[in-house]
C-alpha cells in the first residue's frame, strides 16, 4: 500500500503552494487521480509521493515565469516551451 499525505502534509512541503491553488489544480484535472477519503464529517484528498512531485515541479515552473497550462504540461509530460 502506498503511503499517502494530508494537504497540510503537501504544504509543508512545497513552499509557495496554498490549498486553494491545489484545489483548484485538481478541479481542472492538471493532477490527474488524486485519492480522496472521508474522515468523520469531511472530505480529504490524499497525496501520493508522485503527487507531489508533480505540485512541485508545477509550483517551480510557476516560479519561473511559465503560465499555468506551459508548466502543468512540462511537470507532467515533459514538454518544453518558452515560459
């Protein structure tokens, strides 16, 4: 079984990302399958290792200057644009 995180456990570490940055990530799909569980009365995705590489590589390229959709696709799949 493979270990999963908290959303506070991927803000801790991916410095400049915020829930709703991540939640709105993974309303447009840019995340791909991100498990979710209820735990008592809420609702809370859980965040594979591959996860957050993937937020990561998306926050740096973000830092970099690149737009939303250029570093989803690099972090992703590996494509390389201007930023």
């Amino acid at each position: 079984m493979k270990k999963t995180y908290s959303i506070k456990d991927v803000l801790e570490r991916v410095p400049g990302l915020t829930r709703r940055k991540v939640g709105y990530w993974i309303e447009k799909g840019y995340l791909g399958e991100v498990g979710a569980m209820w735990s008592g009365d809420n609702f809370q995705y859980r965040f594979t290792d591959e996860d957050i590489k993937v937020l990561r590589k998306i926050q740096r390229n973000l830092d970099k200057g690149w737009t939303l959709k250029a570093a989803v696709q690099k972090a992703r799949y590996g494509i390389s644009s201007t930023p």
